[in-house]
C-alpha cells in the first residue's frame, strides 16, 4: 500500500494561518542521520507542530496541537523522537511528558530510553534517571525530558518548561491542567501538544472534547488532526481500518486489529480501533422549552411544603453554589438557585452560616461525596447540621428525578433573568454515563463552564425527596 499524505488520511485537519517556515526541516534531517525515518503522514503532523509564523513564533504556540487517533499507530514514536532530537538540536530546552496513568508514563519512558541506545544519539545523552516519580533523560548541552503521571501530581512545582505533552488527553481533567499549563507561562516560545483517543462514556473529557469543538468552529492558532475511519464505516472493512490507522497493515498487522474486532463490543471497537467519536457528546442535557415552560415569577412561588438545600463548587473549588428546594405536597417542586458566590473573595463560611441559619426549618441538607464542597461537612456536622451525602448512584437518581419531573410539568424555578448562572448551567450542560446501567450525571460542554448552580440545585430536590427529616410535622405530648 503506498504511503499517503496527513492531508490524504486525516479525517479532520485544523492548521493555523500564517505558516511561512517549519523547524522540522532541520529536525528530520538529524532524523535521517540517525537512522530514524518518518512515514509521510509523521512529517505532515511534525511539520505543522513546529510550523513558524513570520514574527518567528510557533505557529500553534496559542493553542496547541491536538491529535485524536485509535490506538497503536505511532504517536508515541512520532512525538518521542521529535522531542528527543529537539533536545539535542536546541541546548537548554525542557520537556515534560505527562500520561494519566504510571503504566503509561513508564512505558513512553522505556520507549525514548531504548532510543539513547542509538550510536549516532547516545553521545548526546549525559544521564538517564530511572527513580520513580524522578524518571528524566538529561542531555549534555542542557536539556531535559522529564516524565511522570498525574495521578501521582507530577508536574506540579516545575517551572520554565518550553514543550508540555499530555498523554492520554482524554481524561485530562479540568484541575489537572490547570495545575499544570503555568508551568509552560515562563517559557519565550512555549509548545503544548495534546494526545489522545475518542473518549468514552464515564471519562472526563472535557478538556479533549472542548479542543475537538474549538478546531471544528473554526479557532485560529492550534493544529487539530483526526485520524479516524467514516462515521458510518463498515467495522469489518479492511479500508477503513487502514483509514483508521495509518501504520496498518505494515506495522500493526491485521491480526492485532481483528483481536480488538472479536472482542471488543461494537461501540469500544469504533473509539478504540477506528478513532470515532461518539455522536451524543455535545448534545444538550436539558430540552430548553421544557426549562422554559416550567419557569414562574417570584410572586407565583408555593412556598410551602418540604424545604431543601444543597451545596456545590466548581472543581477548581472557586465558587460555592448553594440550591434550594420545595417539594409540595401533591408531589410536586420548586428550585431556586439561593446563593452562588466566589469563594476567593467570600471564603466559604458564609455558606455554613447561612445553613445553619435555616436548619430549624430545613427538611433535608445534601452534599456529594466527590463534590469539593465536602470540605464544609466537618463544620455543618460540629453545629449539628445533618448532612446527606450522596454518592454516584444517588447522583444518577437525582438527575433522572429533575429531567422527569420537568418534562412531566412537576418542577417549576424563577425566570433565567432572575437566576443568571443557573440558566447559563442549564444551557451548558451536557450528561456523562455513571455505570453500565444507563444512569447518568451532569458534564458541561467547557473548562470554563461552571455547572454548580445546577448541580447543587438537582441535589436539592433530590433530598426533599429521600429525606425522613420533616420540621413541619407536629409533635404530639403525652402528660
């Protein structure tokens, strides 16, 4: 099969404008001296990654480079190699390769360490440190490759880093890059390249998700390339897969694909083998007409029965939401969004005040046990607030309530005028599976997007509904 173009394979190619020049000319020239040779479709994506504008700055250098592929085509390789020569060719540069996952981490390691075994690159390396957690290939003239696994925080407290790589960018999370994308801030001529998989149902994606959507509307300033099989493939056609995976049949033989196609369910096949992208992973989670027909002013509000609340804040633990909740007692509810503010400029007792304020009249008290507002658990408990903390079952339960309840016209809240941030979760939130059992949470549609009005008030409603606490019932004594 002859070799084809990037341009020829990729199903998506997003590249910036202004290119004028490309650092990898020089690069693949010491590629070729070394023995080491780039198919046509690696020259293509190393190009673009270290393509020039004419001020003489990376072209992508704003938004980064991007590839979303099936496994097993060669990434690893492409960028390893890539790096390892850029060391050599520009003295004092620092690189970090991050993965998720250890296993992952210590696997590209090994890989770039067999590659210093070359003759012709050997005499550039100075020494290779093995200590987990410490694993780093330094060079003679200065430069360094650093790598480690965020699940154990690496990264964290590096600074003047001119290349970050994220492995397995598809459960990159929110708060792990934002940990990490500063340490590159120091850096003149600073490069971040993103590589992952299509994710699937559960991952927290949201990182990846909203690089593909930038590149597809159209963003200047990154490099986006998709390397994937047509969405409606046939998955036993043997084009496709070469579509798919451009290292088939010649480095991943036909053997290692029809494995993954035997066992592997159909939907896992498509991401894993095929590179596609589910289709539902920017669908809305809540029918905008159905939010809008339930909403009511103030002054039409029913404001008796069982009164919740619940608590929330974002994952970079910068806001605090605080949803209220009235379950009447002909089963229908009320929401309202009854507090949401910055903690940076509030702090968070505020919350705790506020809560304890209302405890005497208050039916049920919710806070979920991978929310970062647990943190305010120990002060509710030391003033005898009881709280109810959900898990992701219950999550799923609390979700599905508000969605039925609001297309069954049971669940009414005030006008988006009158809760601004909660409409805004509304109309960005988009849902995760929780399970293999069909239940579902909220996800939002971008890193900037904070969906803890939403939540806080889903959980809310959610303990009106399972709470046996009941501050209206009247009690009766004997004498």
């Amino acid at each position: 099969m002859p070799e084809r173009r990037l341009s020829e394979i990729a199903q998506v190619l997003k590249q910036p404008t202004g290119i004028v020049s490309s650092d990898f000319t020089r690069l693949n020239k010491a590629a070729c001296r070394a023995g080491i040779r780039y198919d046509l479709w690696q020259q293509g994506l190393l190009y673009l990654l270290l393509a020039r504008r004419q001020d003489g700055r990376y072209a992508c250098g704003e938004g980064g480079t991007v590839v979303s592929s099936c496994r097993q085509i060669g990434k690893t390789f492409t960028l390893g190699t890539a790096m390892f020569l850029k060391c050599i060719l520009k003295p004092g540069l620092k690189v970090i390769w991050t993965a998720h996952h250890t296993r992952t981490s210590d696997e590209t390691f090994n890989d770039l360490c067999d590659l210093a075994k070359n003759k012709l690159l050997a005499r550039y390396v100075e020494r290779i440190r093995r200590a987990n957690g410490q694993q780093e290939i330094t060079f003679r003239n200065g430069g360094r490759i650093m790598f480690g696994a965020r699940e154990n925080g690496f990264g964290r407290g590096l600074h003047s880093v001119d290349v970050e790589i994220f492995d397995e960018a598809q459960i990159l999370t929110v708060k792990a890059l934002d940990n990490m994308l500063p340490v590159v801030n120091t850096s003149p001529d600073p490069l971040v390249v993103f590589l992952g998989n299509p994710p699937k149902p559960g991952d927290q994606s949201e990182v990846f998700e909203e690089k593909r959507r930038n590149a597809l509307n159209g963003v200047d300033g990154m490099v986006y390339v998709e390397l994937a099989a047509d969405r409606d493939a046939d998955p036993d056609d043997r084009d496709q897969w070469a579509k798919a995976n451009p290292s088939y049949p010649k480095r991943t033989p036909e053997s290692a694909i029809q494995r993954m196609r035997n066992l592997m369910a159909p939907d896992s096949f498509r991401r894993e083998a095929l590179g596609i992208w589910d289709e539902s992973t920017t669908r809305r989670a809540i029918n905008p007409e159905q939010w809008a027909q339930a909403a009511i002013d103030p002054g039409r509000v029913d404001k008796t029965g069982l009164v919740g609340y619940a608590l929330d804040m974002s994952p970079d633990r910068s806001s605090l939401a605080i949803g209220g909740a009235i379950k009447h007692a002909d089963g229908t509810a009320h929401i309202e969004l009854r507090a949401f503010e910055s903690t940076q400029s509030k702090g968070t007792m505020w919350a705790v005040d506020r809560i304890v304020e209302a405890w005497p009249r208050t039916a049920s008290v919710v806070i979920d046990g991978q929310s970062p507002a647990m943190s305010l658990l120990p002060d509710l408990n030391a003033r005898h607030v009881k709280v109810i903390v959900t898990n992701a079952s219950d999550m799923g339960r609390a979700c599905g309530r508000l969605l039925d309840m609001l297309r069954d016209r049971k669940l009414t809240h005030l006008p988006d005028s009158e809760q601004p941030a909660l409409a805004t979760a509304v109309i960005n939130a988009t849902t995760r599976n929780i399970g293999q059992s069909g239940a579902f949470g909220w996800n939002k549609t971008g890193s900037d997007i904070d969906i803890s009005p939403l939540v806080a008030c889903t959980l809310a409603l959610y303990g009106t509904f399972i709470t046996k606490r009941d501050p209206n019932r009247r009690q009766e004594v004997m004498v």
